[in-house]
C-alpha cells in the first residue's frame, strides 16, 4: 500500500500502535506528524523521520489547534488525521468512581473531537480521517462500562461526522480492534493465547488501506479488526 507524499497527522504515536501506524505510513512514503500527550517516545519506540510533538494536550481544544497548525505547517499542508490517542481503565461501577467515566470520555473522545475539529481547517476533498473505536463496544461486559461507553461515542461520532463531510469529499472511518497485542497487554494477562490477539501492525495495514486512494468509497465504516478473540 502506497501513500507517497501524503500528509498524515497521527495522535497517540508514541505508543505502541501509533508507532505502528507512523512507521507504517513512512514506510508507504508519506510524511508524517507524530503528536502525543508525553513529552517524548519512551525507549525502544522509533518513529524515523516522522516530525515530533510532544506535551500535547489534546483533550484542550486550544492545544489541540496549536498542534494541529504547527503538523500541518512542518508537513506543508494535511490530507489525513489518525485518532489513536486513548486510555484503558478496567473498573466495576461498584469498586469504581464516577471520575473514571469522565477521564476516559475525556482520553477516547474528546481528543478525537478536538482534534478533528482543528484538522478541518486543513482537509481538502480527499482527505482521510480513521478513528479507534473498539470491538467491546459492540456488546459490553462487565468492568468496561466507562471504556466501551467512551468507545461508542467514537463510533457515533465517526458516522456522524462521515455524513458531515460527504459533501466535502472527506471520508471518516473507525477500526474496532479486539485485545491489541502490545506489552501491557501481555504483562496484564499473562495467561491469555497471545497469538489470538491482533498486533499493531496487522491495525496499522487496516488503517493504511482507509488512507489510501482505494478506500474513497468507503465513509462511515465501523470495521470490526479482532484476530482470533
């Protein structure tokens, strides 16, 4: 999958499936801005030549412009936002706080929010837009109330967003991945089949593909990407 010379914004990339996705999308020959809310990678994560910003706050609409602005400046323009940014908390409503479902609709949704919204003022027609939802959110279980509830407005904001911007030529999907097979994954479920699990780079392909010119079909897709869970 080529993007040569797309100018990709991507959110949470100095995690492990942002990363992915960055190195991923350099790979395909686009130039990407990395964006995250740590001032910097933590070891062992390589985004190449990847432009950096870090200390962002995305959940703050006025950070959330400052970085978009200067990604798009540094890239010479945009023609694609990736969502990644989030957080998991596994918390009983019982055991729990009320806190968490704020900090996780915060974390999940708001970025993606202001972080689209601050990209619109750089998308032309085909442009991309590929947010993270989550495949538990389908039909949720026990101690992911306030994880699968954030999800879910992902979800809903990308089909709504996907009608928004029909007009525009931009579309808008969303990756539903199951257990991704990262590090702290693994440490918090050690006894689980790992090789069930979806990686980052078989989400990064996924999300490659909606960037790519052979999606602009596709808009207001919630694509289920669960391995073998």
């Amino acid at each position: 999958m080529r993007l040569e010379n797309k100018r990709i914004a991507v959110t949470g990339a100095f995690g492990t499936l942002g990363a992915a996705v960055a190195q991923a999308a350099l790979e395909a020959g686009a130039r990407v801005a990395a964006i995250d809310r740590a001032d910097a990678p933590p070891s062992g994560i390589d985004l190449g030549k990847a432009h950096r910003f870090g200390g962002v706050d995305l959940s703050d609409a006025a950070q959330a412009k400052t970085a978009i602005d200067a990604a798009a400046k540094s890239l010479g323009g945009l023609d694609a936002l990736v969502n990644i940014a989030g957080m998991f908390r596994w918390e009983t409503l019982a055991d729990g706080k009320p806190e968490t479902w704020d900090l996780l609709y915060r974390i999940n949704l708001r970025t993606a929010v202001a972080a689209t919204q601050a990209a619109l003022a750089h998308l032309h027609a085909g442009g991309r837009i590929v947010n993270i939802g989550a495949n538990s959110a389908l039909k949720a279980g026990a101690g992911v109330g306030a994880y699968t509830a954030s999800k879910s407005g992902v979800m809903r904001f990308t089909e709504s967003l996907a009608e928004e911007l029909k007009e525009r030529d931009i579309t808008v999907n969303a990756v539903l991945p199951s257990i991704i097979d990262t590090p702290p994954n693994r440490a918090d479920m050690p006894k689980a089949d790992f090789g069930k699990w979806v990686t980052p780079q078989q989400l990064a392909d996924v999300i490659l593909f909606l960037l790519s010119d052979r999606a602009s079909a596709i808009t207001g897709a919630l694509i289920p990407v669960v391995g073998r869970v």
